[in-house]
C-alpha cells in the first residue's frame, strides 16, 4: 500500500481537503484520526470531518479564500491529538462464504495461495473494528484484517457487486450494504440490515464498534 | 384631423421605404414622433400604438410589449421562431425581446400567414415596436 | 399533481442534493446540472432547492392533473403543451389536463422540469433527492415509472410566460467546440505519482463519454494513464468531480451518485463550478481537461453564483413591473 512518511493534505477541487496519516493501518492510528474529526468538526467553514482508513476528509459549507490556515491546523490537530478510546457495540455476523455472491472465494484463495478453508479461518478469526463508515450507505471500513489474505482492488471496477457482499480490497475487508459498483472482490454474503433512513441514526455500525464474522457455510 | 393608427402603420412604411430618418407631427391633443434608423428602431408613442388592429391592407401586426433587444431565434437555434409564409397560432411565439438576462415573448395576435419579420433581430425595441407582419386567417378574433 | 405517462431511461426527482450525511456513506446525490434546476426554481419564484424531475433520455410524457407553473431548463429540447412549442430555459402556465410532451433533446444530456411549489415528496435524511443505491428519498428511492403520481406543492398565481438566458451562453467559454466540452479541474493528491509525459497525456487528449457513463461515474475512453508504479491507496473520501485512474489507465470522473470513498488513485478534481458542464456532455461526446489553480476555481464559482444572483434580480423585477400594470 502506498502510504506516506509525513501527513499528506491535498484538495479535492474547491469541495473538501482531504488529509492522510503516515503509520501503519492500525488500531491506534485510526483512533488519533477519530479525535482529529471530532476537532475539526467544530472548525468554522467545515461541513463535515469523515474519517477514512487512517485519513480524514474535511468538505467546506463555503470554500476557504486561503487554504494555509486550515492546512496549519490539521497539522498542528495530528500532532496534539491523542488516540481517541470510542466505546462500541460487538455485532455477530453470519456469513456464508462463497456461493453466488461470494463468487471470488476461489481466486482469491489461489492469489493468496492458500486453501478455500484456511481464507475462510483466517478472514473470520480476528475481532474486527469499524474504522470508518463510506463508501454507499452503511458500508462499514474494517480494521484488523490478517495480511495474508490481501488481494489487490480489480483492474476495471465491477459494475454491479450485490448488497450484503463481503470483499477483499487490498489490505482492507468490508461489507457492502447494498448492490452496486465495486472494485473489491467478494467472497461471501449476509443479510443482515446495515442502514435504514427511518432510524434515529441511519447506519447500523459505528466507528468503534467490533465485528466478528461467523462462519455460517462455505459453498465451494 | 385625428391621426389613426393606420396612418401610423403606413407613415411607418413610408419612412422605411423612403428612408428619411424622423418625422413629427403635433395636433391639439395629440404629438408623433418616428424616429428611425438603421439598427435601431423606437417605439411609436404608447397611447397610439397600444391596440392591435387589421391595418388598412388586412394585416395584423405582433408588436413588442416591453423595451429591450429583439431576437428573430433564441440563441441555440439557427432557425428564426417564424419565416414568411409560415401559419401561425393565435398566442404562438413570433420573436423575443432580450432584457438583460430575460427573454420576453412576443405573440402572435391572431392566426395567420406570416407576411414578413419586420425587426431586425438584434435591433433595439420598445413597447409597440411593430416586429412580425401577419395577414389573419379570421377564424379567430385577434387578442389585444 | 402531475402524472407520469411514459418514460425513457432513469428520470428521477432531484433537489441540490443531500450534503452533510457523507459520515453515513450518503453522497450527495441531487441534479447533475444544479445550475439549471436553481434556474428553472428561480423562473418559478420557488427555493432554489425545491425538487425537480431529472429527464435524461426522451421522449418523456406527464400530464398536469391541475393549473400549474412549470419550467423547462438544462438540455435543449423539443417540448409541446397543448399544441404550443416551449422554448429552451422557458416558464409556462400548464392547464390541468395538459399533457407535456418532450420528444427529443438535441443539444445537451439532462432536462430539468420543475414547478411553482417544487415536487412535494418526502424529505428524507434532508433532501428530496433520490439515492439510487440506498433505494431512499425522491419517489421511493427509484427512477419514474408511467403511472407514477406525483404530489406538488400548492402553486401560487397564474405567470406569465418567460425566458431566461441559458447558463452556457452567458458562461460561455473559448475554445469550446460542438461535441467536446472543455472542464476545468484541480490536480489532486496522486497527481505526482505520474510522470511528466503522462501529465501531457492526460491534458491534451479529447476523452470519449463511453455508454457506461451515468450518475455514478463518467467513464471515459482514450490513451492509458499508468503511473510510474502502482498505486494501491487507503479507501479515503471523495466528493462529485473526482477523477480517479483504476489500474486499466481510464479515468472515471465520479458523479453525484458516486460512492463517498475509494481508493483509487485521484489526478484531479473537476471545479464545482463546472461539475454541470459535465452533467450536459453527451454520451459519446469528449472532454478535454483544462488545469486550473484553487483561487481560479473559486474565481468561476463566484461568476456562476454571478449569473444566478442576476437571474434571481431580473426575474423579481419582471414580477414587480406585472404588478404594477
């Protein structure tokens, strides 16, 4: 993956900033992304602070006349900010990998090369956190995926992956919440509701909150 | 002797054929001034203009109701909203006049053939400025 | 009311779309040429942001069940109501029972019809605009469909009919051509991972709108855009305009339905204030890439709020004057 040495701020148009940390994809990392976005949130002129996968984007209610102001505190804001500790719900989820949806069980295990089974173990042992919502409504970004089992982001995007998949991009694992167009690789299914608008909080998950998958079947 | 508004239709067409630039004339009661040049064309005096009606020579005349820039096509088509020999609806559109960022439209005030667009597209118009010439087919009453 | 009598392709009922939800994974969603809809809302004395329908392919057919005001903005298209042709970016007065009927659009990709009042559908997590993928907001969070009716909100007094000057003549840019529409965008954080001859590449070609194009994501065709190595980011947020490069070397511009991160590497951001330019270009036509500096696009933001700001003047002194008469 490329990450960079030193945090990277770049533009998106005249719409949003978009912030990225050095370090590791971990735990701790993330969680200083998380106490970043909950201070620039309150900055004047910010939308909205979404964090990403060890990144954070900014989007602006009126773009900025200058940009060195805002650039100097979100510089300032990672070095000062500690690992902000949020407190989640543990969700249990059961998958059924493989099949029709999880149609890339198989190549992902001859890339990785590893048996259908051992992908399977190893994508279902750890106790996963949610780092971040995007993506479509409700997708939940996990961390804590085993190396072992990365499988790099499709040449050409799909142009429609169904809702409920689980995928291996990279280094990263997810659950989408709904059918549409992916550049991960599915490898199992489940049914379980990620987001409803009616809600008091639309999405289901948070960042903060753990995931463990549970194997309910493997269709090879 | 009172001046009609036909005789403003044809002191009009004079003038154009002619091409003398400005004629006035005052009566007790009442003042016209033409003034006419080439690219822009003022308006006759309102109180005189304001009612369509057939001129001596059976046409109706669609005239601009507001002051601005007569346009013969909207900017996105090569094509003029009417061309002599054309038939035309009572109410359909025979023109625009451009105020600023608005398009006004001009209408047609009775069903009829298209004789001639008698404003220049680009001209300068007021209210009455006489633009689309129509010879009425008199199925329908010309609207005011 | 106004009910829907027949369709082609996805029409949807959009608003300027949905803005602070992104940390759900909502995008935006909204009209694909916000500059035409705050128009047509503008001709009708409506909020900006009251919804619309969204016609992106024809012929397209609705009837009035009641008098209303409408506004035909965005593409140029061939549109009757009850035997009378409705000029481009043009307000009209609908009887109830009047069938409209847009029968082809020449010039242009996406038609904007609103009406006094805006469509009065549900506002759902802020907006009226339908999010295709989360199947919510608009009318049931899907495309119209003939038989479909939808509610508006009561309309006010009988207009008059006008016109106004359309976004792209009084915005009009040089060096613009028939079929290739020049956008201007910003370099973005992946930018310098490609190397110089690259960047020539990418700025001097005449990009095709290939069919796979729509609300998600224009995906474009001409040379391949590798970078000097390959890029694997971090999934990241990311906003309408966003040009991404997947590994295959063409661009996808993501759109208003696009997913609110990726990761993709990004070479540049298409401007907002250009984003509807897109929204017009035609499947099979080109677009060409002009790079533009932060301060400039604010520059071109603040020219097209300009064209707006004048459109909302012009179009209260049309109703002052009415009322005068």
């Amino acid at each position: 993956m490329t990450t960079p040495d030193r945090p990277r701020i770049s533009l998106l148009g005249t719409s949003a900033l978009l912030f990225e940390a050095p370090g590791a994809f971990d735990l701790p990392h993330q969680r200083r992304i998380w106490s970043l976005a909950a201070t620039a949130s309150t900055w004047p002129d910010i939308r909205e602070a979404i964090p990403g996968i060890t990144n954070l984007m900014l989007t602006f209610e009126t773009p900025p006349r200058e940009l060195d102001t805002l650039i100097a505190a979100l510089n300032d804001g990672w070095d000062a900010a500690e690992g902000l500790a949020i407190g989640g719900r543990e969700i249990r989820l059961p998958v059924t990998y493989g099949g029709e949806i999880g149609s890339s069980l198989q190549s992902v295990a001859d890339h990785c090369g590893l048996s259908v089974d051992d992908l399977v173990s190893i994508h279902a042992a750890p106790l996963y956190t949610v780092f971040a919502l995007g993506s479509h409504p409700g997708y939940c970004y996990l961390g804590g995926m085993d190396p072992r089992i990365t499988m790099p982001r499709r040449q050409t995007p799909l142009q429609r992956s169904a809702g409920g998949s689980v995928s291996i991009g990279g280094s990263q694992t997810g659950v989408s919440a709904s059918p549409g167009p992916s550049g991960w690789h599915a490898i199992g299914h489940t049914t379980w509701a990620f987001f409803d608008p009616s809600w008091p909080t639309p999405a289901a998950l948070a960042p903060g909150d753990t995931v463990r998958f549970e194997i309910e079947r493997v269709i090879r | 002797m009172p001046i009609e508004l036909t005789d403003i239709e044809r002191l009009a067409q004079i003038l154009e054929r002619s091409g003398v630039d400005a004629i006035e004339i005052e009566e007790p009661g009442q003042s016209l001034k033409l003034v006419m040049d080439t690219g822009a064309r003022m308006a006759a005096s309102p109180a005189l203009a304001a009612t369509a009606g057939p001129a001596a020579d059976h046409s109706v005349i669609a005239k601009a109701d507001v002051a601005g820039h007569f346009l013969a096509a909207h900017p996105w088509r090569d094509k003029p909203f009417v061309a002599p020999g054309q038939r035309i609806e009572a109410g359909a559109i025979v023109g625009l006049v451009k105020i600023g960022l608005l398009y006004a439209p001009i209408v047609a005030p009775a069903t009829g053939i298209v004789d001639a667009v008698i404003a220049e597209t680009g001209a300068m118009v007021g209210y009455g400025t006489p633009i689309v010439r129509i010879h009425p087919l008199g199925e329908s009453s010309p609207i005011s | 009311m106004i009910e829907i009598l027949s369709v082609t392709g996805p029409a949807s009922v959009q608003d300027l779309g949905r803005f602070d939800q992104y940390r759900f994974g909502v995008g935006t969603s909204g009209a694909m040429d916000d500059v035409a809809l705050r128009a047509g809302n503008i001709l009708l004395g409506n909020d900006e942001n009251a919804a619309g329908i969204e016609i992106p392919m024809m012929p397209f057919r609705l009837r009035f069940d009641r008098d209303t005001a409408f506004a035909l903005t965005g593409a140029g298209v061939e549109a009757e109501i009850a035997g009378r042709t409705i000029p481009p970016w043009w307000r009209s007065q609908a009887r109830a029972g009047d069938v409209l009927t847009i029968k082809a659009m020449p010039r242009g990709a996406r038609c904007y019809l609103t009406v006094g009042g805006g469509i009065d559908v549900p506002t759902v997590l802020g907006s009226r605009s339908t999010q295709f993928r989360g199947e919510f907001g608009g009318l049931h969070g899907r495309p119209l469909q003939p038989g479909d009716i939808l509610p508006c909100a009561a309309s006010t007094a009988t207009i008059g009919e006008l016109g106004v000057e359309p976004a792209d003549v009084t915005l009009a840019r040089a060096a613009a051509s028939a079929d290739e529409t020049i956008v201007r965008v910003v370099i973005a954080g992946e930018y310098d991972a490609y190397d110089e001859a690259t960047h020539a590449l990418f700025w001097r070609s005449s990009w095709k709108i290939t069919p796979q194009s729509n609300r998600y994501g224009y995906r474009l065709q001409g040379p391949t855009v590798k970078p000097r190595a390959p890029i694997e980011k971090r999934s990241h947020g990311i906003v309408p305009g966003v040009i991404q490069i997947p590994p295959n070397g063409q661009p996808i511009i993501q759109m208003r339905d696009a997913q609110t991160s990726g990761g993709y590497p990004k070479i540049a951001t298409v401007i907002r204030a250009d984003l509807w330019r897109v929204g017009q270009a035609r499947l099979g036509g080109k677009l060409r890439f002009e790079q533009t500096a932060y301060a400039d696009a604010l520059a071109a933001e603040a020219e097209m709020s300009a064209y707006l700001d004048r459109l909302r003047t012009n179009v209260r002194l049309v109703e002052e004057i009415r009322a005068c008469r």
